[in-house]
C-alpha cells in the first residue's frame, strides 16, 4: 500500500473517538430511559394500602424464641 492509499492517523483515531462517545452515550441513554421506566411503573403509595398487614415473613423475628 502506498501512502495515499492508507487513511490518515487522525482520521483512524477521530472515528475511534465517535465509536466510543457513541457506544459510551448510548449505554448511559438506555440505562437512564430504562431508569425513568421503572421509576413510572413502581406502585403508588395510595396503592399499596391495599395490602394484606398480616401476609408474609416481614413481621416474623429472626431469633426462634420470639415468634
């Protein structure tokens, strides 16, 4: 290969530079849309009080002697 044939060093690394700012913006877009999801599909406060009090283990203590 003669020299006009190869492509310039700053254009190898300019491209290397986009790959990466993209593959790195693209990851932080997706974790926060997915953030932003989960955020808008936790349920409610008001719709949690219809919840069993009583179901569960959250109330049974770990020591065997105090359940």
């Amino acid at each position: 290969m003669s020299d006009e044939e190869e492509p310039r060093m700053w254009v190898t690394i300019l491209k290397l530079v986009v790959v990466a700012t993209l593959f790195i913006g693209g990851t932080g877009f997706a974790l926060w849309y997915f953030g932003k999801e989960q955020e808008l599909s936790k349920p409610s406060a008001a719709e949690s009080t219809n919840i069993v009090k009583g179901w569960g283990i959250v109330r049974d203590s770990p020591i065997p002697g105090k359940r």
